[in-house]
C-alpha cells in the first residue's frame, strides 16, 4: 500500500488530470502519480483543494489529516464498509464478560512478551542486574496474565510490566545526546518521548485505516473499553506493536538519525504564539524559545491533545507524569525531524518479519493487517483464540 505523507506547513494539494500537485507559495514542490498513491497523510496545516477531493474520493484513495504530533484529526471518507454483520458480531462479543477477557489477556500477554524481548535483546550486551531483574518479573507477569480470571487484574499486569520496561529504557540509549528517566506525554517532555508519542501515533493510523477496510468498528474495544471519542478496537490491535515502534526509536538515536537539532522545546508562551499564528493562517514561528517558561501540564490546543491523550496515550505505559514535571517544557519533533521520522517508519512498515500463522515472512504492515483480520476472525467463531503477534 504506498503511503504518501506531505509535512510542508502551508502547502496545499491540488489536481492536474491523473496526478496530484504539492505546491507552496505558488510553486510545485511534488508531483504524485495517483495510481502510486493508496493513502495520503497530511500532516498540519496542509489544504486539499475541491478537485483534489474530488479526485481522491473518486479514486478512494484514503486520506488522513493529522497534526503536527502525529495524531488523528480527520479522514476523508467514501461509504462506510457494508459489512453490517461482523459489526454486529462485535458489539454482540465485546458485551461477554468470558471473550472480552480471553481477548484482552492475549493482548496483554503478546504486550509483555514483546517489551520484553527488547530488554533481553538489549541485556546481551548491557549485562545489568537491574534489567536482568526487569526481564524475570515481566516473565512472571506475563505467565499470571495468562492464567488471570479478572480483566482489571490483568489491567493491572499490564501497567506494572509497563512500568517495569520504561525504568529500563534509557539503559538501552548509548547517544550521549539523548537521555529517558520515564514516560511522559501529553505533552512529552524530552526528546525521546517525543519520538515515541509520535510513532504511536502513527502507528495508531494505520490500524484504524485497516480497521475499517475490515469492517469492524473502532471504537469498540475488548481490553480498552467504549469510552467516549476512544478508538477502543484500535488501542487494542497496537499493544502487541507499540515495542516495534520502542525499538524504531531506539535504532533512530542510536545510529543518530536523529539529533538535538530535530527537536524543539514550547513554553507556554511560545506555544500561544503557534497556536496564533496558525489559527490566522500564517507561517507558525516554532523556533525553540531563549529561556523555557514553566509550563503547565496543558494541551498544546484542544483539537491536538484531545486526541493524543484520550486515544493514543492511554495505557501504554503505566505511569503517571511526574508530579514536579510541569516546570519542563513540551518538547515536539521540528519539521526535520518529522521528516527523518515519517521516512523511517515508512521503511520500518515495509520490512519484513516471519508471520507464524501464516509461517512465512511477511512486511510489517501485512502482519497488522493480518492481525486485524484474525481478531475478526475470532469475533466470528472462525478462529477459536486471538493469537497475538509477538517476533521470533
């Protein structure tokens, strides 16, 4: 599925024939042949003109408008899917107390095991008690999480395997530019979490694009229930994923992909200052500030966070922000470092692992896919268990 991602702020996107023109200021600065493109991500402030719409919706091409974090904001959409019936199914399945828990702790068991490997990948090296330690409670954790009776029990393995990885996971960091004592979001606070919050963001899209090219509903979950405005069945399908994103990140820093300079830094004041200047239609002004100002644990705006903490960020690592954090201020990707990420996670979807229930190598957007069309699958009896994704 070729996916296309325009991140120049004030471009817009325009139709010429078979062929979309990225122009800024007047002048083209991409041109994309229609029948190479299967979706579009749009990334800020970036305008679709009518005949690109047109044309997009024509072709069904799937278009998403994200903000600058990475975060869904909206996606132009054709009819919905007809499959009527395993929507049904899923309300129906969701609402059993057995099958939500037997779904749920494959979830979390895959989750587990898969932060997991990443500790013990890294451990070859590190040789640290301390993540030796990480890795036998994560076992354990795991192996109760399979045999649990309760979903908010399992909830709760979940959360402490979390926070048992991310206390490990700056131990796993060897740029000297980069530093991570904890998870924290909305907003992050360093560049490392930045990154994350970023990828699982994106991740998040392409779940929800396969999600509904499946049929089934989104926002009705098994491990993360209905809440309002929750993508619930999204949060659900990238648990089992989110560590390939950890792992994305890590490569980035650590091969130096990314710098300090791919990074930058919001006070309060500066970010009132985007937020102006974005709202009028003009270029954002997002150089980093001389002296960062304290910054209140505040969405950046309401549209953005909303979106990135009631759905993105939730459950993924068990932690609350630090209580004296707020003094910090946000940091965010620059436009280079979007760019140099956008890329990298594009590649990454394209890599390919073996796929055990297939028993074959597979790209990594495949498995999700494959992944999403096994739990509806389950939900409709034709597999007996969901089976998590979990590397060899």
């Amino acid at each position: 599925m070729p996916q296309v991602a325009i991140n120049e702020q004030g471009a817009s996107v325009h139709a010429e024939g078979d062929m979309l023109h990225v122009k800024r200021e007047g002048r083209i600065i991409k041109r994309l042949r229609l029948a190479d493109v299967d979706q579009l991500l749009l990334f800020g402030r970036v305008e679709l003109s009518s005949g690109a719409v047109a044309l997009l919706a024509r072709r069904n091409v799937d278009v998403v408008f994200c903000t600058l974090k990475g975060a869904f904001r909206a996606r132009l959409a054709t009819r919905a899917s007809k499959n009527v019936v395993l929507r049904l199914a899923q309300m129906r399945r969701a609402a059993e107390p057995e099958t939500a828990l037997r779904i749920a702790r494959a979830i979390v068991v895959g989750k587990i095991l898969h932060q997991r490997q990443i500790l013990l990948r890294a451990q070859r090296k590190l040789q640290s008690d301390d993540v030796a330690e990480a890795v036998g409670q994560m076992r354990r954790l795991a192996e109760r999480a399979r045999r649990e009776t309760s979903i908010d029990t399992v909830r709760g393995f979940e959360g402490q395997a979390a926070a048992l990885y991310f206390r490990n996971f700056g131990r796993l960091i060897r740029s000297e530019h980069f530093t991570f004592t904890c998870r924290t979001r909305r907003p992050p606070r360093d560049p490392v979490n930045a990154a994350l919050s970023f990828g699982y963001a994106l991740l998040t899209t392409q779940a929800e694009t396969t999600v509904l090219q499946c049929g089934l509903e989104p926002m009705v979950g098994f491990f993360h229930q209905p809440a309002y405005g929750r993508p619930s069945l999204v949060l659900d399908l990238i648990e089992e994923f989110r560590p390939l994103i950890d792992g994305l990140v890590l490569r980035m820093v650590n091969r130096r992909q990314l710098g300090p300079s791919d990074f930058q830094q919001h006070s309060a004041a500066s970010l009132a200052a985007v937020l102006a200047d974005s709202a009028k239609g003009g270029t954002p002004s997002l150089a980093a500030p001389a002296e960062a100002a304290a910054v209140p644990d505040l969405p950046i705006d309401l549209n953005e966070d909303e979106e990135d903490g009631a759905s993105l960020d939730e459950a993924d690592d068990g932690q609350p922000p630090s209580l004296d954090d707020s003094h910090r201020p946000a940091v965010y990707l620059a436009d280079s470092g979007r760019r140099v990420f956008l890329g990298a996670f594009f590649q990454r979807m394209r890599e390919t692992m073996f796929y055990p229930a297939r028993e074959q190598t597979l790209e990594l957007r495949q498995i999700l896919q494959e992944q999403v069309y096994h739990l509806a699958r389950v939900i409709e009896n034709k597999n007996s268990e969901y089976i998590p994704f979990v590397p060899r």
